[in-house]
C-alpha cells in the first residue's frame, strides 16, 4: 500500500534554516531559478556551471558545484501528468519505501532518498504536470548535508510565474533523529523508517535480506527478528554443507542436520544467511523472463533498418522462489542466472519452466541456457523432496526442443542421430 498522504506532511520555513545557513556560509545569497517564479538559498562555494545544448533538451535548468566538484546541486524538470500522489506512488513502484510530502515555505513537495547515487531529491509537481527536481548530492558528507539544509530553502517570489501551492505548519522537517536501537545519530539519507519508529542504516543490514516489510513493522518486531537473528548465528557456525547448486546465489544443503540457506556471500560468519530446516519448505517456482531485441543493419547513409525478414537475439532471465514458512520471511527469491542468459539469435522455449531439461543434443548457442534448466531442475527436486518430508524428487524427463534446421530451414525436433526429420540433414556438424 502506498503512504498516506495526510498523515505524513511535515514543513519546513526559513525561519526555521536561516541561522543554520548564516553558520554555513555567511556570503549565501538567494537566487531565482530561471523561469520557475522560484528562487533558492545559494551558499557562496556553489558556482553555476555551463549546460550543453544535450543537458537542456534533458531538462535541466541550472547545476550548481564548487570548484573541486566534491558535491552538486542539479535543478531540472521530468515527467508528465505528476502530481503528489502520483510521485509518491512513482517512488514506492521504483522501491523507494521512505518518500514523503513535505511543505517547504508553504510550497508542496516530495521528498526522497537517492541511496544508489548518494542524493536527496526534492521534487515539486507542477501544474502542467510535469516535476521540477532539486537533487542534492552527495547526502552521505555530513558538511554538505548542513548545506543542503539551508540550500533547500525554496521559495516562490513571483506569483505569476509559481504555480506550486500548498500551505502547512511548521513541524520541524530536519529534526535529528536516532537509532531506537543503537542510539546513534542518524544521517540525512540514513534513516531507514518503522511504523512507529527509526533505524539506522547499520541495524537495518542485521536484518534477513528476505525481509521485505521493514517499513510496516514495529519497534518490537524489528526487535524479535534482531535477537532471531543474532540467534541464527549458532546455527551458521554449526552449519556443514554437503551440497551446493548455484553459481551466483547458492543453494547450501546440509543433508545430516535436514537444513539449508540460499546466499551469495562467502564469509558465511559476517553474512550470517538464514538457516531454515527442511519441514519450513512450502514449495519452489521458477520463472523464466524471455527478452528480444531486434538486430538491425546500416545503412549506406549511416541508419539502421530491419533485416526482411526480421532478425532476433534473444535472451533469458532465470527466477527461482523458494517458499518457506518462516515468521519474518515466506519466500526466498533471486536470479539463478545472475541477469540475462545470450542465446545469440536461437529462440528457446521459456513456458516449459521447471519440466524442461538438457535436450539430448547440447545446442552451442543455448548451452548456458540448459545449463540453468538443468540447475532449476536440480533445485526444484530438492525442495520438493523436503515438502513431501522424504528424499530428493526424480528429475523431469528431458523435453526436445525444435530447433532450425541448417540445411533446409524447417523447424525441427532432432531424431536420435541428431538429423533433421524432413530433409535428413546433420544438425550439429
């Protein structure tokens, strides 16, 4: 569910800022923002740099950094058809979990955290539905968040060009908040929030890498699963794998104690995997993602049409989810594959899912894809074999692929001599 947006406006006033900014940079002035009807804190360190022709077809309207480029504040406009509950949702689609409406100087606008390149955006819907975004990086320098802070004093000083609007009280938007469970202050894109409190981006890594609902928890079960946790680190350290399927997650399997854990660490101690027993497996599903691109040549004159008739490469996305039972987690889900499978411009058979296996041929271009059928074969009769309480299921019988022929062009199902069943011509060689 998407955050309410009543009951998470928080504001921010000048008033509130400018002692921070005047500790910050004395000589900051304020500074309108092209042809917004805004204007923004400047400190004196940020100097404006020169857009490219590109950068302003992209939309950005002004870049501002020090001379040893060590941070920036890039203001530029995206998107259509926005409005605030409409980028609340655009976050939560894309994982932000911690986006939030905030009222700046009586100016509406969502906030978030950019963890992937170390920024805090703020963006303001716009009347003609597109977003002016302010993004403040890196947010991680403590220096630079305290200009931020007073940086992020945007106010609207002309009123007919502003079609921004809102209004709210002042309820203290940069309060200093701490861990409710080490104590430790926290960091402007640090806070990783609870339902009904605040943690640290350090405790928040104790948890399950499964565990998926943090933002809709508790104080107290966050707790419970930070003491689980520290728990499961016994059952790691006793932990002795006797078999292993995987090559970038793995499937570990300890046959003796009837346990198991899918990681993809190799310090088991400091990634401290979930250790879970054979009777808490529910079930294994694979789902494999198919992607075609079209090869195009070029031209005389430098442009690129399609191939007559058209030409593919394809390529494949292997899926596995283990269902388990477990009071934090109920599914333990990742790429067998570790991102797409290239099988060249030989099409595969992604529908066949987890009862197609190695055809009895080995096909050059696809080999990496029945390699990973193999693989997921191979998974999925293992946890079946825990469901069903005995030992490990017997593989699927191989399935043939069709395949085209390279003789006569038909769509053909190899015999057992590796012939094409129409023309008789040799498939392989």
């Amino acid at each position: 569910s998407y955050l309410m947006i009543s009951s998470i406006q928080r504001c921010l006033f000048w008033e509130t800022v400018k002692d921070a900014a005047a500790q910050v940079d004395k000589d900051g002035k304020l500074v309108k923002i092209a042809d917004t009807g805004l204007a923004m804190w400047v400190p004196s360190v940020m100097v404006e740099g020169e857009l490219t022709e590109e950068d302003v077809n992209n939309g950005s309207i002004c870049y501002l950094a020090p001379v040893d480029d060590s941070a920036s504040v890039n203001i530029f406009t995206w998107g259509e058809d926005m409005d605030l509950v409409g980028l609340v949702k655009y976050y939560a689609g894309n994982g932000v979990e911690d986006a939030e409406v905030v009222v700046i100087n009586g100016i509406k606008a969502v906030m978030a955290g950019d963890e992937e390149n170390d920024c805090i955006v703020i963006d303001y819907p716009m009347d003609n539905g597109s977003v002016l975004e302010f993004s403040f990086c890196p947010a991680s320098d403590e220096d630079f968040a305290q200009v931020a802070l007073a940086g992020i004093d945007v106010r609207c000083v002309d009123t007919r060009l502003c079609r921004i609007n809102g209004e709210g009280d002042n309820m203290g938007l940069f309060d200093k908040k701490f861990c409710d469970f080490c104590g430790k202050k926290i960091g402007l894109l640090g806070n990783k929030k609870l339902e009904d409190g605040n943690m640290c981006r350090e405790c928040a890594s104790k948890l399950s890498p499964w565990f998926s609902d943090r933002r809709h928890s508790t104080k107290a079960d966050i707790q419970a699963q930070l003491d689980y946790r520290e728990e499961n680190r016994e059952k790691v350290a006793a932990f002795n794998a006797t078999r292993t399927i995987g090559e970038y997650y793995k499937l570990m399997v300890d046959e003796e104690q009837k346990k198991f854990m899918v990681t993809n660490a190799y310090d088991l101690e400091k990634a401290n995997p979930d250790v879970l027993d054979y009777s808490q497996a529910r079930g294994c599903e694979l789902n494999i993602e198919e992607t075609r691109f079209e090869k195009k040549r070029q031209n005389s004159d430098g442009s690129y049409v399609s191939y007559n008739p058209p030409r593919f490469n394809y390529s494949y996305n292997f899926q596995v989810r283990i269902l388990v039972d477990h009071p934090f987690f109920d599914k333990i889900e990742y790429s067998l594959s570790n991102g797409p499978v290239d099988n060249g411009e030989q099409p595969a058979s992604p529908n066949s899912g987890w009862r197609t296996s190695r055809n009895e041929f080995k096909i050059f271009k696809t080999s990496g894809y029945y390699d990973f059928l193999e693989m997921g074969n191979e998974i999925k009769a293992l946890i079946d074999g825990m469901v069903s309480g005995g030992g490990e299921d017997e593989p699927a019988a191989p399935v043939l692929m069709a395949v085209t022929c390279p003789k006569c062009g038909a769509s053909t199902i190899p015999d057992a001599f590796g012939c094409c069943e129409y023309c008789g011509g040799a498939i392989y060689g």
